[in-house]
C-alpha cells in the first residue's frame, strides 16, 4: 500500500507540478499539507483536478475509486464519477442517470474514439475548460456518426446520410444539425478564436451540450445496431 500511495504521490508532484523527483523522498507531512491546501482552497479546478488524477492512476487501488464515487453521490455533489473514473459535473440528479447510462452504451459499442471525446469533454467540463468541452462533446457524435455513415467525411453529410437512409429520424437529424452549426460558428469551439479574447461559451453551455451529445450517441449507437450497422 504505501508503495503505491508513494507512486501515486510521486507521478503527481513531477507530472501535474513539474516538480523534481528528488524532492519526495517519501510521502511525508510535506506533501500531506501540500494536498490539503488545495482542498482548502475552494478552487473546484484544483481540487478535481488532483482528485481526477489520482482516479485515473494505474496504481490506484478500486476501494479509492468507490470512496470517491460515493462521497459524491452521498453529499448530493454537483458532480459525479461516471465511466472511465472521469468527473464531471451534473445539472440534476435525473441527468446523472442519464448520462450514466448514455456513457455506457456508447463504450460498449466499442466506438473507442467517441468514449475518449466524451471523456474528454467530462474531464474539460470539471476544468472549467468549456469551449474545449462543446468541442470534445461535438467530435464524439461525430466519431459516431461517421462510423455508421463511413463515406462521409464530416459530420453534416454523415448525419444526412443516415437521414437519408432512414436510420435516425429527419426532425433529430435537422435539431442536431442546428447544435453543430452552433458549435462551428462559435469562434474558439471548433475553429481558432479570432478577435475574442475568448469563446463565448458558459458552463451551462456546455453541460447541456455534454448531456444532448451522449445522450444524442447513445441514441445513434442503438439505432446502428437495430438497423445491423454495429454488431
């Protein structure tokens, strides 16, 4: 246990901190007192993000991973763990259930790319990076999409294609159609931010665009396998 906690410890003051390996000897107060000022800190990028990485360690032990889960869900957090021990935020109770499920139906159609951008997307949504998040979220309907639809090169003749062959139905093909126009258009989600300091995109942006993203996969996942697209 304690060469594990010392890994752990060790990877996060050189990988995250940039500091020297030489400076942790040992897991000590140092780095004990070092952990609780930024839980005392109050800044919930900071602390998610050491949470975060602890969690997607390989030397993390699953009895960790559990605690974490549940003292989210125990303290009725605006967060929670979903699949691939990725934090994110959640707008209800209701919606942690639906993207719950909605995550897991995408990473058991084995779709890898769209498992990753929805992660990412979490993991850029609990760092208050919100214009990455849409981005992220947009790429894994995308990787859908263009997995059904393979001889579309984008995700506008992907989601015609499918339309078109009566997979998913016109009126979500036009509705989701209008959330990538969005995301396109908006300067700093998918293309370089032009003359704004910074997109112009909030965290209620982007957890909607999160939630109507996986759940928008997971639909286009089932489907593909009814119609014999997915095995």
């Amino acid at each position: 246990m304690a060469d594990r906690v010392y890994r752990i410890v060790c990877d996060e003051w050189v990988q995250r901190r940039h500091g020297y390996i030489d400076d942790v000897s040992q897991v000590t107060a140092k780095q004990v007192e070092s952990h609780k000022r930024i839980f005392s800190s109050n800044e919930y990028a900071s602390i998610l993000g050491l949470v975060q990485f602890h969690l997607r360690h390989p030397n993390v032990s699953e009895r960790f991973v559990s605690a974490v889960g549940d003292a989210l869900t125990s303290t009725h957090s605006a967060y929670r763990l979903f699949e691939g021990r990725t934090i994110a935020p959640v707008s209800s109770e209701q919606n942690a259930v639906a993207v719950t499920r909605d995550l897991a139906e995408v990473k058991g159609s084995k779709i890898a790319s769209a498992s990753a951008h929805l992660e990412a997307a979490a993991m850029a949504l609990s760092s208050g990076d919100f214009p990455g998040s849409v981005r992220e979220s947009i790429h894994a309907v995308d990787s859908v999409a263009r997995t059904l639809a393979p001889k579309a090169n984008d995700l506008g003749p992907a989601l015609t294609a499918l339309s078109d062959a009566g997979y998913i139905h016109g009126a979500m093909k036009a509705g989701f159609s209008s959330l990538y126009g969005y995301a396109s258009n908006e300067k700093g989600i998918r293309h370089a931010l032009l003359d704004d300091p910074k997109a112009n995109v909030t965290e209620a942006d982007a957890l909607y665009m999160f939630g109507a993203c996986a759940a928008f996969c997971a639909y286009m996942v089932a489907k593909g396998r009814e119609f014999g697209l997915l095995t």
